[in-house]
C-alpha cells in the first residue's frame, strides 16, 4: 500500500472506532439545581420506578408499562418552574405543567409488557395511566414518544 493512504487508513480506523452516540439518552436541561445533563437508560434505572398498566390511543389492546416516576426524576433534577417542554426526536414538542410531574403517576417509560418499547415509540415515553383517569385530550397530547429531551421552566 503506497504510504499516502496511510494517514486516511488511520483516520478511518479511529472513526469506526470511536463509540457511537448513544440513542438511549435523555438531555434535561432548564431551572434544575443539578445542572444539565445527558441521562442514561442506566441512570433513570436509578432513580425509583413506577409501573402500570393501561390502554393506549396509539397501541391495540392494555400493555403494561415501566420506568422512572416522572416525580423522582424531577427531584432528583432539583426542577423549579412552571412547565417541562418535553421534545421528542420526530421534532414533536409540547409544554407539560411541572404539576403533572409532581402530581400524576406520569412515567418516563422504557419498558412495555416487560421488553424495550416498540420502534419509533422508543427509547424513552412521558407515558400517563389512562384508563385510571387521564384519558382527556390533554394528557394524551402529553404523551411524547422517542422523547429525548426534557427544558425545565
């Protein structure tokens, strides 16, 4: 191999070498006394879990869910405001009141019937027990999949 191609051949290497960015991370960032951060699939599995099951708009039939409690992740942020605009990887956004962290069962789910949500709705959900009560337009609007960051307000 002439020696002119060794310095691509190195670049090469180091690049496919080099870990990819990982799809399994949460971005929070805003009013939280911890600062921001990128948080991983590991670290929301820190944090205390909630678990439930319901029926979905999106998804045929009840399906048990599980993750992080959308409160536990909030304190652990130290958040202060009035809103979390949560944005999902598709370029959806939307404004959830930091009351509905504090006060609703919400999840940042990971889990569906035991396995890794389904593709496209992965790898995190602001997922809400809708068959106990939170079945209106609002909680359902709320409901960011491929969710991937989170701005506190």
């Amino acid at each position: 191999m002439p020696r002119r191609f060794l310095p691509v051949l190195a670049v090469l290497l180091v690049a496919l070498a080099a870990p990819a960015v990982s799809a399994q991370e949460l971005t929070v960032e805003g009013n939280i006394v911890a600062g921001p951060r990128t948080m991983t699939q590991a670290d929301l599995a820190k944090l205390p879990q909630g678990e439930f099951e319901t029926t979905t708009s999106w998804i045929e039939g009840k399906h048990r869910f599980r993750g992080a409690s959308g409160q536990a992740l909030m304190r652990a942020l130290g958040a202060a405001g009035t809103t979390v605009e949560a944005h999902a990887s598709d370029g959806y956004s939307i404004e959830i009141p930091l009351a509905d962290f504090e006060t609703t069962p919400l999840l940042i789910a990971d889990e569906m019937d035991g396995a890794p949500l389904p593709e496209g709705k992965g790898p995190f959900w602001i997922v809400y027990p809708y068959d106990a009560g939170y079945a209106g337009q609002d909680y359902i609007d709320r409901s960011v999949w491929a969710l991937d960051k989170l701005v506190v307000k």
